[in-house]
C-alpha cells in the first residue's frame, strides 16, 4: 500500500477509535475553564432554571423592573444569568471569553444579541452597522469562524409578515414566489424592503472578504418565507466556492427536512455551497398558541420523537452530501451529537471537516462542547452580548426555553454536582 494510503488508513482508524471514545459524562474536561466558584453560581442558576413556575414569575416581572430601572435589578442579573449566558455588555467585553475559549480548541459564534431593530429605518441602520463592526472583530481572531444575525434587527416585522402573506398566495418555487410578492409591494413598501436588501447585501459582502461566515437566525413560520428567500438570494452572490452565508432550519417544524433536500436541489442548480444551521427550534410555544388561534394546523412536530428523527435525518442528508452542503449541528442533545461523529466515521471523515461544525449555547451543554473539542471535533459556543436591557428579551426566552426541555435542566445539575464532588 503506498504511504499516503497507509496514512490515510491509519488516521481513520484513529478517529474510529477516537469517536468511539467519546464520552459527554466526563465533567472534567466540561468545566476545566470552571473556577470552584464558577460551579457553584452555575449550580444555584439551574437549580432556579429548573423551576418552571418560578422562571414565569421572572418572565412577567423582569422586563418590568428593567423598564422602571429599579436599582437592584441590573446587577443581580448581571450578576447571575448575564454572566452564565452572555459574554459581555459590548463587543471589546468578549475578548476574555474568546480567549479563554481558544485555550480549549473551543471556537465562539458572536451574536448581537439584540432581538430587534429599535427606532425604525435609524435603528435597523444601527444594527447593521453593529453586524458589520462584529465581523471586523471576528476576522482579528482566530477562533471566531461564525457571527449570527437576525432580519428583525434589519427589518419591520411587519413588512416581512406581508411578504410572507403574499409569497404563500402564490405558487412555485421559493424564490419565484419571493419575486411575485414583491412585486405586489406598494412603491413605498418596495423601497423599504430594498434597503432591507442592501443592509444585508453590505453585511454579507463585507462577511466575505473578512472570512467570516454569516449564520441567520431563524424567525417565526409567518414571517419565515422571505427570510429564507433572502438568504437563499445571498448564498447565490457569496457561496460560490467559500461558505459565507448561512441559514438556520428549525427541525421542529415538519416542513423542514423537505426544505432542505429542495434547498440542496437549488444549490447543485444554480452551483452554489449550500449553507445550513440545523436546531431543534425556538418559538414552539408561540407557534402553537398561535395556529389555535387563527385556526390552521400547527407547524410544529406532534411529539419529540418526530422532531428528533427529522433532526438525525437532516444531519444525515447534510453529511451524505457534504460535497455540496456546509453543516452546523447547533444541539444539546447529546444523541444527535454522537450520530454525527459516528456518521463521519462511517464516510472516513475528519472530525474538523472544514464542512462540517457543532455548537452549543454559551454557559450550557459544556460536557457535550468541550468532550467534542477533546475529540478533535470543530466545536464552538454561540455566544451573544448586547446590553443588558437590549438582551433581556433573547435571555428570557433563552430561560422559557431551557425550563420547558424535559430532563435538561436535571442532565446539566447532575453534571455540575458530579463535578464539585469531583473536586471535593
């Protein structure tokens, strides 16, 4: 056998056994970053995470307190849930974290965490600025492949939420119908979105030449339409042999697995890498409430099993077709995780395939992020900053998320016990 193939044969066989290996019960590799301290805190804010009627109250009460700028509130948060999940007030703020990440092999994907752009065109203006400066950022370090962006913070939800109407009244493909409904926009509206368009455009160009790839996040499904052809639109101008833009498929809509294999159909067509964030979801409880409601059938999967099969299936497919898709496992779940390393074993993959990439939420799941680093895995935590008042919205629903995951806020308490006990 020649040397390159014995090579070849003898790293496959390393990772075989390497991926085999893989263990997300070993909590010293998961919080060696930890400080004692740092346990504890973690400790104490998922024991009170854990408590569904309790992260209720907080939900009614917080943006409250935040809006009458009472005293004490600012600094308990910052204190407690800002330091478990945020990486800082400001952009300069999370370059202790980016560091301390870097040390573990661990990559970050920063989010401004900003729900929405404030103050009409002047505040979807600023977001758009606050997107380009943290791409400048991120092409100054070395571990920060990825920054995510929301549409929200360029655009009028309402606007989106008429385009979506009007694409779901027509017919044929997604870009097709994306093209039809804006042309039914009054010239007002056109001109609106058309500044849309170019905050995004500019956002994406300047992602490009940095080497920064540009993850956008989901939205709800009635608005999701023209979210998902502007994206598409982008991977047109920018994916053609590098991967910049990115879209976010939330496996919890039944819908979605079907998107994806039309969105790979559409990428082999028009030659482009097609770029996917695969999530479980993040609007379950809204979207249900509101399609009882208004009186249509629920867009989301009838039982975690479905949704857990369609989220194997679309890792499945993206892997199977890795030539022509660039893949990002953003999950907790520790299944999922594993079947990805597996089904890189079984295609003779790298383990840091440069097209493939997990990620957990900065401040949860670290025995799944730092045991895939260990693992040689391309790993990273999705870390979001922003003022606190700004990111309260995303960390209140971030809290209502994590308390309605059965067994996730009993998996992480274990862990950390198992870990100061550890220590002793």
């Amino acid at each position: 056998m020649p040397v390159i193939g014995l090579l070849t044969f003898g790293y496959t066989l390393f990772f075989m056994a390497t991926a085999n290996c893989i263990s997300f019960d070993n909590t010293q590799y998961a919080f060696e970053y930890k400080t004692n301290s740092d346990l504890k805190n973690a400790h104490f804010l998922f024991s009170v995470i854990g408590k569904p009627w309790l992260v209720s109250l907080g939900l009614k009460l917080v943006p409250y307190a935040i809006k009458w700028n009472l005293p004490f509130v600012k600094p308990i948060l910052r204190k407690t849930i800002f330091q478990q999940f945020v990486g800082g007030e400001n952009l300069e703020a999370t370059a202790m974290v980016v560091e301390k990440m870097n040390s573990y092999h661990v990559h970050i994907i920063l989010d401004y965490g900003v729900e929405g752009g404030g103050n009409g065109e002047m505040g979807f203006d600023h977001s758009a600025g606050e997107f380009i400066k943290v791409i400048d950022f991120a092409a100054t370090q070395a571990n920060i492949p990825f920054m995510s962006i929301k549409v929200t913070g360029l655009s009028r939800f309402g606007l989106l939420e008429k385009l979506d109407i009007l694409m779901n009244q027509s017919e044929g493909s997604l870009l097709n119908k994306y093209n039809k409904a804006v042309d039914l926009l009054n010239s007002d509206e056109k001109a609106e979105w058309q500044k849309v368009k170019e905050r995004m455009f500019t956002i994406c160009e300047r992602a490009s030449e940095k080497n920064v790839g540009v993850l956008i996040d989901a939205e709800e499904t009635w608005i999701q339409d023209p979210v998902d052809a502007l994206t598409l639109s982008m991977m047109g101008s920018f994916n053609r042999g590098k991967r910049v833009v990115y879209n976010t498929l939330q496996l919890y809509r039944t819908d979605r697995l079907n998107f994806l294999k039309d969105c790979y159909d559409a990428a082999v067509e028009s030659g482009f890498v097609l770029g996917v964030k695969l999530v479980r979801g993040a609007y379950m409880e809204n979207e249900r409430k509101r399609a009882a409601q208004m009186n249509y059938p629920s867009p989301i999967q009838l039982n975690k099993e479905s949704c857990d099969h369609d989220f194997n299936a679309a890792i499945q497919f993206s892997i199977t077709h890795i030539d022509k898709i660039s893949v990002i496992v953003a999950s907790h779940n520790e299944e999922s995780n594993l079947y990805a390393t597996q089904l890189l074993t079984e295609n003779e993959l790298s383990p840091s395939h440069p097209h493939v990439h997990f990620s957990q939420l900065y401040g949860m799941s670290d025995n799944v992020t730092f045991n895939l680093a260990k693992a040689g895995c391309s790993v990273s935590k999705y870390l979001p900053f922003g003022p606190i008042k700004d990111v309260i919205p995303y960390l209140m629903r971030r809290a209502q998320e994590n308390s309605a995951v059965s067994g996730l806020m009993g998996r992480e308490l274990s862990l950390l016990k198992k870990e100061i006990s550890r220590r002793g």
